[in-house]
C-alpha cells in the first residue's frame, strides 16, 4: 500500500492517494512516446483557497486540471519510505530515466511558478525531498548516469576560431542530458541545442573561460556543465558512504572540460609595396594560427589604413612605411609584441634574399621608429622604404611574427618592450 503515488500506466499518468478505495484522477494527454525529455509539473492542494484544485503541466504547458479531489485531506508524515520507480506490484515498475525530481509542500498555479521548477536546483533547500536525496539512496535495478564520463571524443567536436569557439555533442550519445539545463561555467552562458546536437559558443574572453600561457602557446578553457541549476553551496558531507556524495563537489568534478589552444608566435604576410616604376606581379600569401594581420596606413596617425586592392602600396624609395601589428577580436587579455619583421623580394619567409627590421623583439634596421597605440593588442612601427639591388624591380613582402602575452602580466615581453633591447 502507498500514501500517495505518480505512475504512468496503459498510456495515462495518474495521481492517486492509497490503495484499496483509494482515489485517483488521471491525464490522458500527459505521455508521449517520442523519446525526447519532458518536464513535468504534478500539483494538489487540500486546503485553502485551492482546496481540492490541481493540474498537470508539460514543458510549461497546463494538460489537464482537476478540481473537489481529496478535499481537505492531509498527506500523513513519517509513514514509511519514499520509492522512486518502485510499487510493490510488478505491473507498475518503471522502465526509462528520470532525472531532477524535486518534491515542494507549496501550491502551485502559474505558469511562471512552473517555470522556476524548471529551473530549480537538484539540491533546493525549499523542496521537501530534492533529486539528490533520491540518487544518494539508489539501490536495486538501477544505474546512476555519470553525464561525461562512458562518452568518447568520437561525440565530441570542438571548433576553435580566432575570437570564440564552439564545442557540440551529439544529442544521441547523452540521451540524459536536458538541453535547456546546460550551460558554461557562467551559468548565464547557456546551451542552444538542434534536432541532433547540443552546441555552446563563447568567445575567448567571456563565459568566465580561463587562460593559461606556457612559453609558446595560450590555452583557453571552460566546462560544460550538466545542470547549471544544482547549486554546489547547497552541498553538504552528511551522507559521506552513500552510492554517490554531493558534498563540497568542484565545477570540474561533475563537467566536461574543453579547450582551445593557440600559438603565441603567429605569422603574417603581405605584399606591402613596389617602388615606382616597377614592373611587380602580385602572389599574395599567408598563415595565420589566430586572426593576426599586419596592416599599412597611409601616415603617422593611423587614421586610414590601405583596402585591399591598393596593395602594394606605390612609394619612392625612402618614403616611409606605416605598419600596424594587430590581433583582431574580442581579446582584451592580451597584448602584442613584434618579435622579427622580415623583408623580402617574394612570398617566402625564408628567402635567400631578405632585409631584417625587427629582430628578437628589438629593431634591426635604423630607420625602424615605434608609434604609439592605446591598444594592447596591437603595435605600430615605421620604416623608410627600400628596394633589393639583386632585384630592383621586385614587390617587397613583410613578414611579420608576433609574440602574444597575457595583458596584465608586467613580467612579460610585451610589457617589457624595448627596455630588453641594447641602448
């Protein structure tokens, strides 16, 4: 016998107090067969204004509502256990997954107020019994789903891009997560989700994404989180030995970290100019590992920068150059440095024949003079141009490598500058 049960049976989910000449009433439009999660919302009420009112409520939408059941009847407390997927018949086992039960002695008619349910924590210090108490006591014909770790990559895909990235998983291989419950380590930075996978984009600076630089490389990271509405701070230690423990549990003990990692010397190159006169055939090349671009302006204030299609700039020799070294994007953590620029008379960074302008972070030409720039992310430098005697007639190519730092890091060789250069 029961106090009081919520069971699925021939297609209708009922809501029924005891047994023998027990009542019940039943919503016949509650269940649907289409395996996709379904929130739903069982509500009564046996006093008050409400005496005897309930309804039935699916992802937000009011199904079925009853009224004069069980008036003024009261749930008797400390009866016995609380069986989740259980009744003593067999007949009304229960075959599926559940997941974020909580159980309120709170009345509730809106859709607003179903809508929070939807959004509460696992471990909600306003239920009577919350999902956490259940999986803390599960036992018998059971699995408790351990959302990442039973997955491989092969689900898995992360792309990386210049200013975000973006990681998807594959809706039928975590058949028991909840789109709309999933998000990033900013709770605010939540899931979109398709008929086939579930996708977050961020970009490298939001989201609470952390970085992490080594000598040559910058790593951004976030987790996603299974549930972003279970609240750590409602953990405790208090049943240290059951199935599983929620007390004092990290973001990363429960999510699927993913990250991004990027080179911090990238490259670039241009065909920047032709002396006048010249005969020049243009064979543009490049390579970027993050979205660094050097760009030409036409003086000293870097007002007007050079479109496409005036490249190579026409100059006579010894008119000066204006270049700027930029990283694009939402990067307001980092700062740059040129660490060499290199002339050369065609696409290949390696030629034979080259001219050094800036070497090892210090300038290596003497015409080379540095530009002042409110932007961390960027540096500007001049020089006077020039041409190859070996071949006069040649488009000159920048190619140009930048060392990428952490912006507020005052030990770095951005920071630094041209304190390291010899005086």
């Amino acid at each position: 016998s029961f106090v009081l049960g919520l069971y699925r049976y021939r297609g209708n989910l009922y809501l029924r107090f005891g047994t023998g000449n027990s009542r019940y009433t039943a919503c016949t439009d509650c269940i649907s067969y289409d395996s996709t999660w379904k929130h739903i919302v069982v509500t009564w009420s046996g006093n008050g204004a409400a005496n005897g009112i309930g309804a039935f409520w699916v992802n937000g939408k009011k199904i079925h509502q009853f009224s004069n059941f069980m008036k003024d009847h009261v749930i008797p407390s400390n009866q016995g256990p609380v069986y989740l997927g259980k009744l003593d018949s067999s007949s009304y086992r229960f075959k599926g997954e559940l997941a974020y039960l909580n159980v309120y002695a709170v009345n509730i008619s809106t859709a607003e107020q179903v809508r929070e349910l939807s959004r509460a924590s696992t471990d909600d210090p306003a239920a009577v019994m919350s999902w956490a108490d259940f999986v803390q006591g599960a036992h018998g014909e059971v699995a408790l789903v351990q959302e990442f770790d039973i997955y491989t990559s092969s689900y898995i895909d992360l792309e990386c891009r210049a200013t975000n990235m973006t990681v998807y998983l594959t809706r039928s291989a975590f058949p028991h997560l909840i789109p709309e419950r999933v998000g990033l380590i900013d709770r605010g930075c939540g899931a979109e989700y398709n008929e086939t996978h579930v996708y977050i984009t961020t970009n490298l600076d939001q989201c609470k994404t952390k970085i992490t630089y080594t000598n040559t490389t910058a790593e951004y990271s976030n987790y996603i989180i299974p549930d972003i509405f279970w609240d750590p701070a409602n953990s405790s230690d208090a049943t240290p030995n059951a199935v599983i423990n929620r007390g004092r549990l990290h973001v990363e003990d429960t999510s699927l970290k993913f990250h991004c990692t990027y080179p911090l010397l990238s490259h670039d190159t241009i065909p920047a100019y032709a002396v006048k006169t010249s005969n020049f055939d243009i064979h543009e090349t490049g390579h970027r590992e993050i979205d660094f671009k050097i760009e030409l302006y036409h003086d000293a204030n870097y007002t007007q920068q050079l479109k496409k299609h005036e490249y190579p700039l026409r100059v006579d020799t010894g008119e000066r150059v204006y270049v700027k070294a930029v990283v694009h994007g939402d990067n307001s953590r980092m700062a740059v440095w040129v660490d060499r620029c290199v002339a050369t008379p065609n696409p290949d960074p390696e030629a034979v024949t080259k001219h050094n302008l800036i070497l090892n972070g210090c300038p290596s030409d003497e015409t080379i003079q540095y530009h002042n720039s409110t932007r961390k992310v960027e540096q500007r430098f001049s020089f006077e141009s020039f041409r190859f005697n070996s071949v006069p007639s040649a488009v000159v190519y920048l190619h140009c490598y930048i060392d990428v730092c952490r912006a507020d890091n005052e030990e770095s060789r951005c920071s630094k500058g041209l304190d390291l250069c010899p005086q």
